[in-house]
C-alpha cells in the first residue's frame, strides 16, 4: 500500500476518533439548536406577544420589573397602557427612594422641570452597569412621546417608530426574509463557524506534524517514509477530517434553519451557492493556515514554543472578525473588499460579505484564485521545512527562525 | 559482497565538520561496533547510511548499490532517541509503523501479536504506549524494530538505560539475528557490551576513524609485550626474557623482554616444575584501547 495512503489513513482515524473531535463535532449542531431556539422563540414572541419561556430567560430582569418615575415638569400626567405596570409614579424623590429602599422598585427616573428645554432625565438605579440601564431606555421614551403629544397613542406610535419599509429586491437569488432574526444573525454564523473550523484544523495540523517530533518517532518514520510522503498524508487528512466536520455543522445548519421555519414555508433560506462557497474558502483557508502550522510544527522541538508564532500566523484571520460589523454593515464597501481579496483575510472575510448580501460573482472567484495561488507559494516553502536535517533538529525556535525558512533563508 | 560500503564520507553542519573521510564496509551476517565516545559522529554516520542525511562527499553502497525506498524496508532501525506514539495502543502503534516498512496489514498483525507473546506484551497490547512502564517501552520499541523481519539491523546505544535483565535479553535477541543471519551494526561507546558482542569494529572520534578491523586483531595490534600467568606455587624469581611483573586480579602480569617470546617462557616455567592454572597473551581490553586510542589521538591533535 503507498505510504502516503498509510499515513492519511493513520491520521485521519486517529483525528476523528478523538474523544475531542466527536465532542466539537456533536457540539456545533447542538448551538445551532440552541440558537434556533431562541431565535424562533423572540420571532413568535414579537408576532404574538405572548413572551415564551426561553425570550424570558434572556430578557434581562430588569425589563420584566417596576420602574418608578418622579415628574418635576408637569408635563407627564398619564401612563400609557402598554406601560401600566412597567411604570409607577411617585410624588417626590424622597417617596421614589424609599420605594427603591424597599425594592419596591428597581430603579426610578427624575424628570426635571426644564425637561422639555435640556432634555436631560436622570436615570437612578443601585447598581452601577451602564450597558444594561441603556436596556430599559424605551419605556422612558415612550412615556415621554405619549405625554408630550397629549396622549395620542396612534401618534406616538408613528413617532416612535416613523419608518415601516417594505422591500422588495430585484435580484434573482433566493430571498431571505429581511425581517427573520436569522437573516440578521447568519452573517455572524458563518463568520465565527468558518473561523472555528479553520482555526482548529490547522492547529491540529500543527500538534499532528509536532507530535512525532516530541514523541521522538520521528527518526523511525525518516527510515520508512518520506518528508514529503508526511507531510502530504497528514495535510490531507486533516483537510478531510476538517472538511467531513464542515459538512457535519452546514447540514445540521440546513436541517434547523428547515425546523426552524417549521417546514412549511421557508421564511429564511440558505442560498445553496453559499454551502458550496463556504466549502471551497474552508479548504482553500485550511490549506493556507495548516501549511503555515505545519511549517511551525516543523521546526518547533515542541509545542510550549510554538505559541509566540501561533499567534503571529492567526492574527490575519482574527481581523475579519474585529472589523466584523464592518464587513456586516457595509459587506460591499471598499474595506470589506479589501479584506475578502486578501487571501490571509479572505477565507472568512468572503464568506461574511456572501452570507450578508450578494456579493458579484466575480469576486468571489478571485479571492479563490488569489488564495490557490498563495497556497501553491506556502506549500512550496513549507515543503522546503519538511526536511530530514530541520525535523530532526532541537533548535532554539523563534518567530524569526519561522519567517527566515518561510522566505526559504534558512 | 560486503552488506554495507561507507566510501569516504564528510558531513558538515554550518562550521562543524560532523564527519570526515570516513570508511568502513560491514559484511554480510556479522555484528560490527561503530564505535566513539559522545559527539563522535557516530549518529550522523548511521543517518548517512540511512539516507536520513545526504553526505556532502563520499558515498554510502547498501545491499549492493544506493540506497532506495525497497532497500530502507529491509533495514530495522533502533535510534537512540527512542519513542513511539505515546497516546496510541500499543499493539495499533506497532502494526502501523511494521506496515509502514512495506509489511502487508494482515501479516503485520500476525508478527506484531507473535511479538507481543515473545516479550509478554500481549496483556498490555489494547493500552496507550503511555501506560507502559519504561521496560516494557524498551520492548515494544525492539519489536518495532524487528517485526517487519529486516535484513539489516542499526541500533544506536541498544543498552543504554536497560536494566541487567533486559540488557542481557537484548544481548540475546541480536545474537539470535544473527544467527538468522542479519547483518548488525551496534553503535556504542559501551566497550565491554562491543567485546561481547561484535566481530569487528570502527572507532570514530571527532568525526573521523582512528580504528578499524577484527576485534582480536586490533586487541593483538595494541597487545603489550606481556603475558598473564596463575599457578598453584609460587613462580620461580627469576624467569628468562621477563623484565617486570605485578599483580592483577590473583595472577602475575609478566612483562617480557622485547626479543622474548611468550613460548620460550611458557617452556621454562613448565621445566621448573611449576604448576600452571592459567597462562595467556595479556591483551588490552578495549576500554584500554579506546582511552589509548582517543587520548593518543587528542595529544597528537
């Protein structure tokens, strides 16, 4: 049997048998499932408005309890009805504290006098969190609305919420339903799954190539197989394994977004052109960053060195999803282009713009093209590191080392 | 035809000329001593022969011409850097790495299991290397090195770090190869396992051979003027051709005069009625030829 085919199948079993691998594997579908949840859960929860157990479990605390308000303007004089028992009114700070005292409130808001000229409400709660007392802000608001407009609900209603679209695209890719949570949240998916993906693979790469070195089997395998006969085994097989966990989360992806939609019609759809996007940047990602780790696990005596450079290598990858609102907000703009032509960024960076609008086909096919390309360069100066001499090599290791026999000067 | 011809080898490493013009041939069936004291060379040398290494000049013949992927099956290689996958089963690990030599993976777990048996592995054979005691390491790591049945064996310090027990298993199974007949070569700075064992030897010290031949022949080459003599009397106090004596071990080292020989003394003393329970060339042992060797060869540096 070739040995290359020895080493893939060696690899691969052992990768996917790994108690950690099943565990990731089970683990993607079952957030997916999770999320649905949730998701499905907050969109019945807005048509109905009947709020279901899980839209309760992530509502904060706050939002479901009394709130007092103390009126110093005058102008506030009723409370509207969607608010009745969100809202309590009291005469003076003195009573609202007291209230607050006794937890019969959770916070209370002083209206001054000159509201209406500043502006200005002071918003007072027991505990300092400035992100969540931004939470509640609607109730105010809309107490606000109602009461300086005289306690016309229908007008306060159209202030308050002024712009009501209907789109309609002309496109002729499937639409997603511009109002579903998931369309808001599949950007964000896709996103975090391909940087998972890619990110573990390759650094099982790294550990696979490291592992031989630092079980000191290295010098057996060098009388059996070739460098290069390893390393081609072991891209392969992780690619594989890396690959059958993609489609694993893609499918498992499908099949909820199908239930979520409770398979009658399908309000989201998941445009098939993107599963087979999101395959091809996968691979094309995975062969960029586990050709680079397996050029650390090369050189490296052992993996407690290899971190400083680990880092170095994924940083790339770490900017798409630093600059993810970005990509999200403006996926067409010159940024979000910039980052999925690069092919260090251009994995998930493509992948983010094709999940958030659509993307003209043509970019697409020369962001793979730049990485083919980058990746032939990489495994070409890889290779050049998967020699006898360096893999047998207990050589002091740093980013310096790394990026010398990268550019092939070692 | 000799099994393996080292031709004038040289190896450098950056500044450090790891090996030079180095030569020896191993013949077909023997166990022959590559042998040096620590940073010799004597690694880059086996790796040299296992086309591990390229040399930079000189050539390396095994089983008849160069080295190739067909000839490296046939070659069990025992490092002295020794180490298996120690998160993998023990019996999985081994028959990966006999059907990497080449081995079909049927008959692969046939030898493994009959191994495993041979060396009381086989109740261990379902858990990780990592969980073996260091001896039954040692073990699994022999067996990687003979499933795959080669016909030339290169171990690299085969002794170091065993116990008396499983030394003297080891000493057992290489002379059972041989008698299969497998050509061994043992690198070693161990010289009474080399005495033991091996037919003949090279001396490698910083990079370059200051020894080599037959074992006997290069112990008579180094031998003093001297024989060694026990007797049941005492020896008669003045002996013709014997210039000094002293004491070694309960018997009596005679030096002998340059023109003397050991026959003519031999005669006498059994004239002079005495009694003999011992008499032999004194030879060197080579522990005395290796620092002999290797401080001659500095002091001359």
């Amino acid at each position: 049997m070739d040995k290359t085919l020895l080493i893939f199948k060696n690899e691969f079993r052992t990768y996917v048998l790994r108690k950690s691998f099943i565990f990731v594997l089970l683990l993607g579908p079952a957030v997916g499932l999770i999320l649905t949840l949730i998701i499905q859960s907050a969109n019945h929860n807005a048509s109905s408005g009947a709020p279901s157990p899980i839209a309760q479990f992530f509502t904060p605390e706050i939002n479901k309890s009394l709130e007092g308000y103390v009126d110093l303007s005058g102008r506030v004089t009723r409370i509207p009805e969607n608010l009745s028992g969100r809202l309590k009114a009291f005469s003076s700070e003195e009573l609202a504290a007291a209230a607050l005292g006794r937890k019969e409130i959770v916070a209370y808001y002083l209206i001054p006098a000159d509201v209406v000229d500043e502006g200005e409400i002071i918003y007072v709660r027991p505990d300092f969190n400035p992100i969540s007392g931004q939470a509640n802000s609607s109730v105010i608001i809309d107490l606000m609305i109602y009461n300086l407009l005289d306690g016309d609900q229908t007008l306060a209603y159209r202030v308050a919420d002024p712009l009501n679209t209907t789109r309609a695209y002309l496109t002729e890719q499937p639409q997603r339903d511009p109002n579903s949570l998931l369309t808001f949240f599949l950007p964000y998916i896709v996103t975090m799954l391909l940087y998972a993906l890619i990110l573990t693979t390759s650094s099982v790469m790294l550990s696979s190539v490291n592992t031989e070195k630092s079980n000191r089997v290295i010098e057996i395998l060098m009388t059996s197989v070739t460098p290069i006969q390893m390393l081609t085994g072991k891209i392969v097989a992780l690619g594989l394994a890396g690959l059958l966990q993609t489609l694993v989360w893609t499918l498992s992806g499908w099949l909820l977004l199908r239930l979520g939609s409770g398979g009658i019609s399908i309000s989201f759809q998941l445009p098939f052109t993107i599963i087979l996007w999101g395959l091809l940047f996968f691979l094309l990602g995975y062969a960029l960053y586990g050709s680079l780790m397996a050029g650390v696990g090369a050189l490296v005596p052992n993996m407690r060195e290899a971190s400083q450079v680990t880092t170095l290598i994924i940083l790339p990858m770490v900017l798409p999803l630093i600059f993810i609102n970005l990509l999200i907000e403006a996926p067409s703009g010159t940024a979000a282009t910039i980052f999925s032509l690069f092919p260090f960024t251009a994995p998930i960076a493509m992948m983010t713009r094709l999940a958030a609008t659509n993307v003209p086909v043509w970019q697409p096919i020369l962001s793979a093209a730049l990485l083919v390309a980058t990746v032939i360069l990489l495994v070409r100066s890889i290779a050049g590191m998967f020699r006898a001499q360096t893999l047998l090599s207990g050589q002091p290791f740093s980013a310096r080392v790394f990026f010398r026999a990268l550019f092939g000067k070692v | 035809m000799p099994t393996i011809v080292v031709d004038k080898i040289v190896k450098t490493f950056g500044s450090m000329r790891a090996v030079n013009d180095v030569s020896f041939e191993v013949s077909p069936g023997e166990i022959f001593g590559l042998l040096g004291p620590n940073g010799a060379g004597k690694t880059t040398t086996i790796r040299i022969i296992l086309d591990i290494f390229k040399p930079d000049s000189g050539k390396v013949s095994v089983l008849g011409g160069e080295m190739t992927s067909e000839k490296k099956d046939r070659i069990g290689y025992l490092p002295e850097e020794r180490g298996l996958y120690q998160d993998m089963p023990l019996q999985q690990c081994l028959v990966y790495l006999t059907n990497l030599k080449g081995v079909p993976p049927a008959e692969s777990d046939r030898r493994v299991e009959a191994y495993l048996e041979k060396f009381d592995l086989a109740p261990h054979r379902k858990k990780k290397l990592k969980e073996l005691s260091k001896g039954m390491q040692q073990k699994a790591q022999l067996i990687a090195t003979l499933a795959h049945e080669p016909e030339i064996l290169i171990i690299d310090e085969p002794f170091s770090a065993l116990d008396p027990v499983n030394t003297q298993m080891v000493k057992d199974l290489l002379r059972e190869e041989r008698d299969r007949g497998t050509t061994i070569v043992m690198c070693t700075h161990q010289m009474n396992q080399v005495e033991e064992l091996c037919d003949r030897l090279v001396l490698i010290h910083r990079g370059s051979s200051v020894l080599y031949g037959g074992l006997d022949e290069i112990r008579r080459k180094f031998a003093d003027q001297a024989v060694l003599v026990r007797a049941a009397s005492d020896l008669p106090a003045q002996i013709p051709g014997v210039t000094g004596r002293q004491n070694r071990n309960g018997s009596q080292l005679l030096t002998l005069d340059p023109q003397a020989k050991p026959q003519s003394v031999l005669a006498y003393l059994v004239n002079a009625g005495v009694v003999l329970e011992q008499f032999e060339i004194a030879m060197p042992t080579l522990d005395e030829i290796f620092i002999k060797t290797v401080t001659g060869q500095e002091l001359l540096e």
